[in-house]
C-alpha cells in the first residue's frame, strides 16, 4: 500500500533540546514518500553496525580535528564531515569553502555516502567520483576511480617552495604540502629539488586506488590498507615492507630527520615533528619540506611511491652536505 510519511526530526531532536538544554543545530530535516524501503539497509544483520563499528576505530572516527578546524572557513571543507557535504554539492575544492561550520562533525557515513537520499540501497553511494584537479599544482589531475573522493581532500594545499635570494621563507608549525598530500605522492609531485617524478603503479595499475587498498574487497572501514590486496600483485607478501622498501625508506627518513634536528630546524625527529623556524637558507628550506613530505604527512614509508619518495629523501641529504650544513635558519 502507497502512503506518505515524513519522518520528522525536528520534533525530535526539539524534545531532546528541552531535556538536555543542548543548544546543537538542527541542520536536516527528512522526508520520504512509500513504498519506502528502509529494511533494505536496516535488516537483522550487520550491513550497517559492521562499519559502523570499522570506522569508529579509524582515524576518520576518532579524529577530534573537526572540534577547531571544522569551524574555519579554510579547514571546514576537510575537517566537517558536514561542509565536506556541501562543499561537494557546490562543485567546490578546500580553497573555495567561505565559511566556517558552526556545527562540524567528523567525516563520518554522511559525508562520503549519499545517506536518506531515496532511502534504497543505491544511499550507499558515493557522493561523487568525478576526477580531481588539484588546486594547488595547476595543470596536476587525479583520476584514480573510486579513490576521487578521498583526494578532494587528500591532496597538498600548497606546491613547493621556491627560494627568493637565496631563502625559503613562511615557513610555519603547520608548514608543508599540509597535511595529507598522498594523492601527490602517488603521482610523484609536489616534492622539492626533485625532477622527473612519476606515477607509482598504485595509481597507474589499481582501478580505484585509495579505495581499492584501504577498504579492500570487504569494504573494511578502518580504512587500514589491506595485506590481502597487496598479495594479488606482490605474491608472498607476509607484510607491507615488501623489497624492504619502507625499512630503506625509514633509514632514509632517520638520517634527514637528525640533520634537522641538528640544525634546529624541526623540534624532533618523530612522524609528529614540526618545523620550529619561520625561513630557512633554500638548501635547507629544500631538505625540511621533503622531510616534512615523506615523514610527517604521507606516512606510508614509501609505499605510495617508493621511486620518488626515496628521491626526495636523498635530495634532502645532499642539500644539508656541506657547505649547506655550515649556515643556520633565522627563527
């Protein structure tokens, strides 16, 4: 039988704001028209508990970012699951976002599924997969697929430094590509000193990319890249230190690390460290942003693109050779 329903929140969340005397926005009203379909998401199963509970361990579920972020306008597009909703809708990237959210929330089902849009199965999809140009590297696009989604924010907010009279400078705590630029370390940009970067076959080879190897075949949502899907190329695989790559690339990562820190130039020499000076001499400057690349914001200890990562690592060694290891950064 055919009816109309609405389902209606306000009431609600209007009775819990006279119990609580919470003063949260009501930002979504709902409503739907029969013949709905809402057991064909909420059954007697974990269709929906299952990620749920995945994703409330994943770095996306226990992030508190949003908290502070979420309420600027040139953080709320990546840091609110809800603006990165409108931010979307609009057509926007980061950059274009005009206003903070006066109620962020994490980046949570709602932001990368199409939630109570017809209330059938087809909800679960995701809000878009159109290619993504990024806006701090003009000329640079991502097409990897389902991944898209992820690099609307995953992408670097800023492009290399380039030195003027011989100095690097706005160089901050929050310096760098910022904060997640592994979509360009996929691609092999956004490094300094460097030349020649190229695609990695995680890219060029993996139909959806980020989503092919983060969630895998089950859709696992703590978003923890999967063994199972590496072994369909890497055969015996036992870890994701194949061919020694990340061992080689951490050693790499150590040695910069303690030439920073030498030079004053990050606080310590951990994937947490921050830059502690405001310019830089250009060979330092150069050494500090692949540092602050590789080992503070890609995190995957090469596994992106192990040929390019290891390039930034060496370049940033051979510029602290001497005499670049001789002149200090202004602070």
């Amino acid at each position: 039988m055919r009816r109309t329903r609405v389902i209606t929140l306000v009431a609600l969340a209007a009775a819990m704001l006279a119990l609580t005397a919470c003063e949260r926005k009501i930002t979504r009203v709902e409503t739907a028209s029969e013949p709905q379909a809402c057991t064909d998401c909420h059954v007697a199963n974990n269709l929906i508990t299952g990620k749920e509970t995945q994703w409330a361990v994943s770095g996306h579920g226990t992030g508190t970012a949003f908290e502070e972020e979420g309420t600027r306008a040139s953080c709320a597009g990546c840091h609110s699951g809800n603006a990165f909703q409108e931010m979307i809708a609009g057509g926007l990237s980061p950059n274009q976002v005009t206003s903070g959210d006066t109620d962020p929330t994490r980046q949570d089902c709602r932001a990368c599924h199409m939630i109570h849009d017809t209330y059938t199965m087809a909800d679960f999809a995701l809000r878009t997969t159109q290619p993504v140009a990024f806006y701090a590297v003009p000329g640079t696009t991502y097409d990897g697929g389902e991944g898209n989604l992820c690099v609307n924010c995953h992408q670097p907010r800023r492009n290399a430094p380039v030195a003027s009279n011989g100095v690097i400078s706005g160089i901050s705590e929050h310096w760098g590509p910022h904060h997640g630029p592994q979509s360009a370390m996929l691609l092999g940009k956004v490094g300094a000193g460097v030349t020649g970067g190229a695609p990695m076959g995680h890219y060029t080879g993996v139909t959806n990319t980020c989503v092919s190897c983060h969630l895998g075949g089950d859709a696992n949502h703590t978003f923890e890249p999967q063994l199972a899907v590496c072994v369909t190329c890497h055969t015996g695989a036992t870890n994701f230190d194949i061919n020694g790559v990340q061992t080689f690339v951490e050693q790499l990562s150590d040695s910069l690390g303690d030439e920073l820190v030498s030079l004053n130039l990050i606080d310590v020499n951990t994937a947490d460290g921050h830059p502690i000076v405001t310019s830089a001499p250009e060979n330092q400057g150069i050494a500090l942003w692949n540092w602050l690349y590789v080992a503070h914001e890609d995190k995957s200890k090469g596994v992106h693109n192990p040929a390019y990562a290891i390039a930034l690592l060496q370049e940033g060694l051979a510029r602290l050779a001497p005499p670049a290891l001789a002149s200090r950064p202004s602070h």
